[in-house]
C-alpha cells in the first residue's frame, strides 16, 4: 500500500529532532511522499534543507494565519525567491476566524497576496481555514477559484460547500480528526468528496488520528490536542495509514482503495512539483 501525506510539519522541533526515525516509520508504513508545509518565514529555510536532503519530502512556504506576527516587510519577496529557487507549493496559508487576536483586514491580505503569488507562478496552494468558510468561498470566487490547483488541509467545513470549493479547482483533504467517532460534520463531509478530489494527510506533528500508538523516544508533549486514546502523542507520517483505514470505513471502502486513490490524487495535483 502507498500513500502520500498530502500535509504535514516536519520542520517541526517534535519531528525534526528524531527525522531519521521518523522518516524509516514513514517508508516501512508505505508513505511514499510527504507534503511538508513551512507556515513563516523563520523555518522557510528548515523545509528547503528537508526537501534537499530528501527526494520524498516536497516543499511549500507561506505564510499560516496563526503566525504574522513577526514577518518581515520584505515578506513577499522573500517568498517568492523561495518558490523559484525550486519547485515547491504555496502553503500553508488561509484564513482562521478562531484565533486570537483576530485581524480579519491583515488576515485577508496576507492571504490574497499569496494567493495571487502562487497563481502568476502557477503553483499548488495549501490552505488553512477554520470557522471562516463564508470569507473563503467569498475571496476565492472574487480571485476567480483556484484553476492551477489546491488542495483545503484538515477539512473541518460543511458537506455542502465542498461542491463548490471542487468546482474552484480544490481537493479537500482530511486528517486524524476524520478518525474520531464523534466528527459527524466530518464524516457526513467526507461521504460527499468526489474520489478524483480526496486526499488524506496526517497534519503532524499535531492531530494523531485516534489509535496513534505510543512511539518510544517520542516526547510527550503538552499542548497536542486532546485525542481519545492519542492524548500527549507526537503525530507523525506513519500514523497516515489510520487515517486511510478511518477514511474506507466511512465511505464503505477498502483501505487498499483509500490508498490507491488518494496517492494517484496527490501526484497529479503536485506532478509540477515533484521531484520522484
Ligand atoms: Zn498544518
């Protein structure tokens, strides 16, 4: 079985720290490629030394919502030096009407430049959104969709808008937080998903699907969202086939199928891309 990560964060400290492990764990679970997002431009340069270093970790840079703090003014063009210096994603970028402080006006135009960034260079976008689905479909339809292509990370919207963000040109993408029983907006989302557009991810280091087992010289770390059966754990790539088996119990599917289908989906929308 093969899969692909479709997101995840493995510049991250948690990760980063014990690649080696973590990466021999991907391959022996059949996770073939990994989507690696940059979310500031202070580990831009950690996701470019990953992708260098590894033929199956592919890189993207943006700017998430959680994290302008801190830009510098020459952000933009920093990005874009980052983006044709190699082939590499937009992302991961977005909106997030739940964090604080909230500055929807900031927010929005970071978001939009990168946007407008990531089409004049052709390249696939990753996006963040939470609990600001009605601004997203709003910005994305006044930019004219996503035609060059993108994919929604950790889908948490209704099942009724994801007809319309497939029509924008969006795959939608779901993580561990498909594998808890209790996600009915998710679930009922996910039974909607054209299988030409589905995605699965693992969003690690954060999100371990409900089953994640415990890894030893994994770090406990407080703070990781609270997971039945997964509290304190460190996600990583290699919890994705959790994901996969979740995903094919909903949609009446084999794991097989989840994995076949999600990783033909990946390819296409990253092949500009990819390296192998
Ligand atoms: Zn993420």
């Amino acid at each position: 079985m093969l899969l692909f990560d479709a997101h995840c964060h493995l510049q991250d400290e948690r990760l980063a720290s014990c690649l080696p492990e973590v990466l021999n764990r991907a391959e022996r679970a059949g996770v073939r490629q990994m989507l690696c997002c940059g979310c500031h431009e202070r580990n831009w340069d950690s996701v470019l030394a990953l992708a260098q270093a590894h033929p199956q970790i592919v890189p993207s840079f943006g700017i998430h919502p959680w994290y302008m703090q801190g830009m510098t003014n020459g952000w933009l063009v920093t990005l874009e030096r980052f983006l044709s210096g190699q082939p590499s994603g937009v992302g991961e970028i977005g909106l997030d009407h739940a964090v604080t402080p909230r500055a929807d006006e900031e927010q929005e135009a970071v978001f939009i430049a990168q946007l407008r960034l990531a089409r004049s260079l052709k390249r696939p976008v990753s996006l963040h959104c939470r609990k600001a689905w009605e601004r997203l479909r709003k910005i994305l339809n006044q930019e004219g969709g996503i035609g060059w292509g993108g994919l929604i990370h950790s889908y948490s919207g209704s099942a009724e808008l994801v007809k319309p963000l497939e029509e924008m040109g969006l795959y939608i993408s779901f993580s561990g937080a498909i594998t808890r029983p209790g996600n009915k907006r998710g679930h009922r989302a996910l039974a909607t998903v054209s299988p030409e557009r589905l995605l699965i991810e693992t969003d690690s280091p954060d999100l371990p699907p409900v089953g994640t087992p415990a890894v030893a010289g994994t770090p406990a770390v407080a703070g990781t969202p609270a997971v039945a059966g997964a509290a304190s754990v460190v996600n990583e790539p290699a919890n994705l086939a959790l994901v996969a088996a979740a995903v094919a119990g909903i949609l009446g599917r084999t794991p097989g199928w989840v994995a076949e289908q999600t990783f033909a989906n990946a390819n296409r929308l990253l092949a500009g891309i990819m390296k192998c």
